[in-house]
C-alpha cells in the first residue's frame, strides 16, 4: 500500500477530522498539522469550521433513534450524511486555499445512532456500535483517503468502544507535574484523568453520565421547538432546584457503575426524558425549575463519579472542561460549587479552542491509524488490549 507508506514517510502531515456529536447539532471540521505519533505526537490546530445541520435533516437524524426506524432510512442517510461530511471537508479546504493533494488525510468519527456497548443479559445479543456517514462517499468526493468507523474494533475487542478521546487528550494535555481531569460535556459528559508525568497506559478515562442531552431536551419541549438549548443557561438561572426530582435522577443505575462504562440516547435520549417530564409533572415541577434541576443533574452526576472513582487515587490539580456545556455559565457554576476544590479552567485557557477539540481529537486518532499504532486505551474502554482503530478507505487512485 503505497499510500500508507507515503503517508509515513512525511515528517508532518496535513489532517482534517471530522466529528458530530451525540447533539447532532453539525459538523465540526479541524485542520491539524501532525507530525510524530503515540505518546511523541505533535499537533497545532491551523483551522476550525462548523458546519450546523439544516433543520430538516438534523429531524431525520433524530428519527434515526428510534427504535421502529425502517432499514432503508438507515441506509440512504449512511450516505446522505457522507455527502455532508464530504461537503464540510471541501469547504476547510477552500477556505485554507488548500488542494485534495495538499491534504493527507480525513479522518471522520460520523455520527452515531446507537450505541450498544454491553452485550444483553441473556447472551443473545451482543455488543455493538454503529456510526453513519459512508466513508466511500468522503473519500470519493474529498479526493482525500479517509479513515472512519473508529469505535467498532474496540467493541470487538470486549471493550465499550467508548470514550475514544482519551488518547488524544493525553497528546494535548498530560503535564509532567500536574494531575488534570479533562471533562468533556458534549451531549453526554466523559472524563479522562490524566495522573501527572503518567504514561498513555496510565490514563482513565470513562462516561460520567448525560451533558447536555437531558437538559437540550427539556428546554425543546417547553419551548415547543422554539429553542434546542438552554441558551447561556439562562432558564437554568430563573429555576430553582428541587431536590425531590434531583434525588430521583440521581438514582439512575448508571450514574454509580464502576468504569469502564459509556452510554448514550438508550439511556439517556427521548425514552427518559419521557419518564423525567412525567415525574415533573406529577411533583408540580415549573418549566425552570425543570431546566434548573436537570442541569444539576448533570453537575452532581459528574461530581459524584469524581468522588467515587478518581478521588480515590489522589488529587486532582486542575479540571479542564470542553464541550458545549463548558459554555453554560449555570452548568459551569453548579459543577464548581459540587466540586468546591479543584480549580476549573477551560480549554481555551491552555490554547485549543474547546469547540475544535472532538474533531482536533479524530484527526490525531485518524494520524495514528495511518501510521499502525493503537491509539484505543484499554484502562478507558475494558478492551482485552490496545488496538489499531478505524478502517482506512483511500483515495481515488489510491
């Protein structure tokens, strides 16, 4: 495969990564120069994009979810959301002046619509994952070998196939003397505990719980599809926090699993928020209130993982928080009050723009596919071991 060797034999390498959260809310495009890999890897960030779906298609993304979705959907958007990708890629490019030939590689998390990573209870399913936006189709429209499908291997490996960032969180933000947690609040919310001076088997990393799935949710359905997110967490800050439907959600079998554990819209999408609008409504909890208390919920639920899991192997220095939610000045200020001692900075205050993390993050992981290493870390995910993740499709021409 000349092509791999070709990529390798470059001192650094042009990389675009591609990735769409839980939210479904876009595409988010980084360009990356890369050079290195494993623990040695290096990377700046040369440009971001987002590119926020069209409102008919991010509903045909949500039907995705549902159980009942026929097959033939599935299959037309595996391709239709590989044009959107494709078309995001094209416009990093045009906007940095650059050529399909001038860029190594697009690697693409896709979007997921559904996530199964424990196998059932009575053996007759088995774990799985599985991530649209045909990577074929990239590749062919790009002019840009792509690598996609990411989560699969770990799965098949034993392993959650999730979170998969933790790797590169360790390229962008282990420190020689400081412990730092970097809490990512995204539609669901996952920590990766970066002990100081560790080494990449070192890391955990693990889903605390929903970010801001619940709360997106909530505020979608009080305002009657006026508004998909609580915006600055201004409905959050009217409401106060009742602590009958606090403590209710905080019961969540989830929230106490020992890691590694990862989850999703099975648990945490449209079925419980169902359950959660219910229980309001029986309790008389008003529509602020109702944003106030699952806000908090997604606070008490990540400081709750903290005490359980990751206080217990020594302090932390410093929390490092991305993802959307690290924009809500509620959410921040409920998690620093659970918290109380470690002092919270955000990505942006060590130099990486906290909405370019993700795709910054799949375009180091698509860096160390190309190049044969493992960039999947069993102390995050429970896989049997280290595993080279994603499949690579080349380029016209290969």
């Amino acid at each position: 495969m000349d092509f791999v060797r070709r990529y390798a034999e470059k001192p650094s390498r042009h990389v675009i990564g591609l990735m769409s959260g839980t939210s479904a809310d876009g595409i988010d495009a980084a360009l990356a120069r890369i050079s290195g890999s494993g623990a040695q890897t290096e990377t700046s960030l040369l440009r971001y994009r987002k590119a926020p779906f069209a409102r008919d298609v991010r509903e045909r993304i949500f039907r995705l979810f549902q159980p009942d979705c026929p097959v033939p959907e599935v299959c037309r958007m595996n391709f239709a959301i590989g044009e959107l990708f494709a078309q995001a890629a094209r416009d990093l490019m045009a906007e940095c002046r650059l050529a399909p030939g001038d860029v190594d590689l697009i690697a693409s998390h896709g979007q997921t619509i559904c996530h199964l990573p424990e196998a059932g209870a009575d053996g007759a399913a088995t774990a799985s994952t599985l991530q649209i936006g045909e990577p074929a189709v990239i590749a062919e429209r790009a002019g840009v070998t792509t690598v996609a499908n990411f989560r699969a291997r770990d799965v098949a490996a034993g392993g959650q196939g999730a979170p998969l960032v933790p790797f590169a969180d360790f390229v962008l933000f282990h420190h020689p003397t400081k412990t730092r947690a970097i809490q990512n609040i995204g539609g669901i919310a996952n920590v990766t505990l970066l002990p100081a001076g560790c080494s990449l088997e070192e890391v955990i990393a693990f889903d605390t719980g929903p970010g801001n799935m619940l709360i997106d949710g909530v505020v979608f359905h009080i305002s009657d599809g006026d508004l998909t997110f609580d915006v600055d967490g201004r409905l959050a800050a009217q409401g106060t926090v009742r602590d009958d439907l606090l403590n209710w959600l905080m019961a969540h079998a989830f929230i106490g699993r020992t890691p590694p554990k990862s989850t999703g819209r099975e648990e945490f999408g449209a079925a419980f928020l169902a359950q959660v609008l219910e229980k309001a409504g029986q309790w008389g909890v008003t529509a602020r209130d109702l944003v106030a208390t699952v806000t908090a919920f997604t606070a008490q639920s990540i400081a709750a993982n903290y005490r359980e899991f990751l206080s217990p192997r020594g302090p932390i220095d410093e929390i490092v928080l991305g993802g959307g939610g690290s924009y809500n000045p509620a959410l921040r200020r409920m998690l620093q009050q659970a918290l109380s001692s470690p002092a919270i900075y955000l990505h942006e205050d060590l130099g990486i723009p906290g909405a370019a993390k993700e795709a910054l993050a799949f375009a180091i992981l698509g860096n160390e596919t190309m190049l044969g290493g493992a960039s999947s870390l069993p102390g995050a995910t429970g896989a049997r071991g280290p595993r080279i993740l994603g499949q690579i499709v080349p380029a016209s021409g290969g």
